[in-house]
C-alpha cells in the first residue's frame, strides 16, 4: 500500500471516528428513552393481559400487531399513490440541472471474496449496460479460491500485490484489481473509496446482476439533483432450483416489492433509511467526508445512511437519499431455511446495533421527519418480531385449550388481516409494474397464493430470523458463517459459491 493510500485511509478513519455516535456516545434524549422503554412496557402489559382478560383482549399483544402493521400499510399506500403516475421518481417541482449538460464520472466497486464463480457473470453485466462505468475496481477481500487465475486469466490484468491498486487492464481498460488482505466487506469498500477518483461510486455485490439500463438510472439520478448523496436501485430475489428455493423466491419476491415501494414511501415523506448494499450508489466526497463505511456494523450500508443523514442536518446540507425505480438488478437470495434465517439474523442483530448507536435521533425534530417519525417507527421495528412470535405462541395455547370465547373474535381479526394484506399485495403488484416497468415473476395469482401462506410460513421465519439477530446482539457475537450461491448461478453454470458472510 502506498504512502499516500494509507494518508487517505487514516483519514477516512479520523472523519469516522469524528462523525459516529459510536466514537462521540451523546446523551439519549428523554423522547428516545420514551419511545423505547414504550414499546418494551407495552408488550409487557399485553402479554400479561392473557393471563386474566378473556376474549379479544386476550390476545392483546396480537392486535397490537395487527393494528401496528395495518396502520404502516396504510401510511405506505398513502405515500405511494404517487406510484400510480407518470414519472413516479420526479415532479416539475424536483426539476434539476439538465441531465446532459452534466457529466458525472462513474466508478464501481465489486466487493469480492472467494466469489471467482460469481464475477464473470457480474461483470459481463456490467460491461454491457447502456452506461459502462468509467471504472470498475474488484475489491479483492483475501480471496483463495481462483480469483487471482481468474483476473489475471481470463481478464488479463496484473499483481498489484497485496494493498495494491493494479493498473487497468489491456483487455478492459475501465477494469482495475484491488488486493487488500481479508478484513470483510466494509474494509474493502473503503479501500477501494480512497484510490478510485470518481464523482460517484455505486457499490454491487458480486452476486448481482445490473440491469442494462442500471447504470444510466443512477447517473441520471445524481445528474438531476446535485443534493443527492445516497440512491438505492430496486432488487428482485433469486434462490435457485431445488424445491425450497422456488418456495423461498415467491415470498421474497413480494416481500421485495412490497420493501421497495415502502423505501419509495418513506423516500417521499423524506425518511428514508434503509438502502440495498448489493446495488447502491453515493457521492464519493459525501462518503469520504463522514468517513466511508464502519467495519465495526454488521450493515454497514445501513448505518452509513443514518451518519449521512446526521451529518447533513449538523452542517445544514439538505442532502437527499433516494430510491431509483430505473435502476435494477436481480440478486442473489437464500435458497435454504438454515441460509436464510443466518442472514435475517445478521440483518436484525445489525438494525439493531445501528439503532442502539443512533438512539439519540430517535423522537428528534431536528432531524425533521426522519426524527419525529422513521426512527420511532424503527424503534417500535425492535420489538415487532417479539410480539408476532408471542401472538402466534398465544394463538396455538388458545386453540390447544379450546378457548372459543377468545378464538372466535381473534379469527375475525386474522382473516380482516389476511384480506387486508391480500388487497395490498395486489396493489402494491401492480403499482411495482407501473414503476419499474418489470412484470417477469410478478403475477396475480402468486401474490394470492404469497398473501394467505405468509402469516402462518414466511412471517413466522423472517420473526425467527430476527429473534436469533436479538441473541447476537446482545452477545455481540460477529461470525456468521458461510453463504452458499445457488441464484444467480443457476442460470449460468451448474457450480455453487460460498463466500464468507
């Protein structure tokens, strides 16, 4: 590594360390201590509830639930109307510099390790997109699989050596090698952050796919409006072939589409958080300037948005995050009930931690909606496994005691539910359809199917998932194990990747 690298690495550490509430620990403000020690009192007080109410009230901690859910569909579709639209991602109003009168570098870093079967595959994607970026740099994370034959085989380019930046390669001149020793997925990105010398960088995992108009949404987003610092493109799922997997991929590919038009949602009430580490893009000095990604978070795409944000209200900036419905890509998702629950509970035991270290935003009106209402709603978002677990292990205590005076009214309360959710699976289907313009393994009947098999299958696992994230949480472990690639891999060859999680 350079002399000048390692200056560019010590200070993207300095600005973290200067700009996270993990380093600076301010106080937590009363409204936060209200709002978390609420949610936590009143699951108390409902579960106690089943003890010596009857009827409904029995149930209490599943109507919480229920009704907790049902008012965030609400607040979803309300936000999403605009979805129904032409041009749902600008108004006259949003109206920018023109876009071809700016011209945008734009590089990518692919975060690699161990990944040799997946990368072909990503950068053939890559390379023939609408808008090839100016530069694609592979953060090499340690790998020792056949990575190293792979570049310098069939991509022709040369040892940098380890911390090295290569020079681009004769074969792809916009495709440079970044050899860093295995220290995960946020040390690789920052290493790349400091040598790649773009406008703005987009960060793809090396098991997704860019769609062939990717590229060009996102440099058309950033183009547009100079305040954007952070865009998230819109993901669909893929598990693989085996009997699970299809089952796997029909409830997450509406549980996908039902998350991304939630993002479009909160993006619109100027609160959004949550972007997709597989395929986002940033303004590199933004990123630079609060101190790239924390190698300490377990999604460090996630808490990077919530320092962004923090940043950007200290200094009086208006940065904006987005979601860009022209920018898609395919993933790769679980395939397997044991894969998928690891990766719910690395997902959850990181919310968690990113909340825990930005509990002092929470209830904050100087971070405008996203204090008085996101980061409550996230708070709330902690409990909310521990609550549907507890409905649902109510619910089988009331039907193996046979307590009809509180099954009856729960059952009319579980299927307004279920017609709830099925009317919003159809809508959010076809306001998806309308936004991005994909139909492919969105169909009707699925979302049915999906609606009424989620509340006693898929739900009872995402809450698992995150049941197990609360116990890494708490004991700060940090292994997750291995993840196998099935997905993206399926349609290409008949070989399975693992990479370290």
């Amino acid at each position: 590594m350079s002399v000048d690298t390692t200056v560019k690495a010590s200070r993207l550490d300095a600005a973290r360390e200067l700009h996270s509430p993990r380093f600076t620990r301010p106080p937590t403000p009363l409204a936060s201590w209200l709002v978390h020690t609420g949610a936590a009192v009143l699951w108390c007080l409902l579960f106690a509830q089943a003890f010596v109410l009857k009827g409904v009230f029995a149930w209490g901690t599943g109507v919480a639930y229920v009704a907790y859910d049902t008012v965030l569909l609400a607040f979803v579709f309300w936000q999403a109307q605009r979805l129904m639209r032409p041009d749902p991602d600008e108004t006259s109003a949003d109206a920018g510099p023109d876009v071809a009168a700016v011209r945008l570098t734009l590089g990518v870093v692919v975060a690699a390790h161990n990944e040799a079967a997946a990368l072909p595959v990503t950068l053939r994607a890559l390379m023939a997109g609408r808008r090839v970026p100016d530069v694609i740099v592979i953060a090499d994370d340690g790998s020792r699989d056949g990575t190293f034959a792979l570049l310098t085989g069939e991509y022709g380019l040369t040892d940098p050596g380890e911390g090295g930046l290569s020079a681009p390669s004769l074969r792809y001149p916009n495709l440079q090698w970044l050899r860093v020793p295995h220290g995960g997925k946020a040390r690789a990105l920052n290493a790349a952050l400091v040598d790649i010398d773009t406008d703005i960088v987009m960060t793809v995992d090396a098991d997704t796919l860019l769609d062939g108009e990717a590229c060009a949404a996102m440099h058309e987003a950033f183009a547009r409006r100079p305040g954007l610092v952070a865009a998230t493109g819109v993901l669909t799922p893929v598990c693989g072939r085996t009997a699970s997997a299809r089952v796997l991929q029909l409830f997450q590919t509406y549980e996908y589409i039902r998350n991304f038009i939630s993002r479009f949602a909160w993006m619109r009430a100027d609160g959004l958080l949550l972007i997709s580490g597989a395929f986002a893009c940033f303004r590199r000095e933004a990123v630079l300037a609060v101190g790239g990604f924390d190698p300490a978070c377990l999604v460090e795409d996630y808490e990077l948005i919530h320092r962004l944000r923090r940043y950007s209200t200290t200094h009086g900036l208006g940065w904006e995050v987005r979601v860009v419905g022209g920018a898609q890509a395919i993933t790769d998702a679980p395939g397997t009930l044991r894969s998928f629950l690891r990766q719910r509970r690395r997902w959850f035991a990181g919310f968690l931690q990113t909340q825990y270290w930005y509990r002092d935003m929470v209830g904050n009106g100087r971070y405008g909606n996203l204090g008085r209402w996101m980061l409550p709603v996230k708070a709330f978002d902690t409990l909310q496994p521990i609550y549907g677990l507890t409905a649902f292990a109510l619910l089988v205590t009331f039907v193996c005691e046979g307590h009809v005076g509180v099954l009856l009214p729960v059952s009319g309360i579980i299927l307004g539910k279920i017609g709830i959710d099925l009317g919003f699976h159809l809508w959010s289907v076809h306001a998806y359809r309308r936004w991005t313009g994909h139909r492919a393994g969105t169909s009707f009947g699925w979302a049915l199917v999906a609606a009424v098999l989620e509340p006693f299958s898929f739900q009872l696992m995402r809450h698992t998932g995150a049941a197990l994230g609360w116990g890494h949480f708490l004991t700060g472990r940090q292994r997750w194990g291995v993840q196998v690639r099935r997905g993206i891999l399926s349609g290409e060859r008949g070989t399975e990747v693992s990479r370290d999680l």
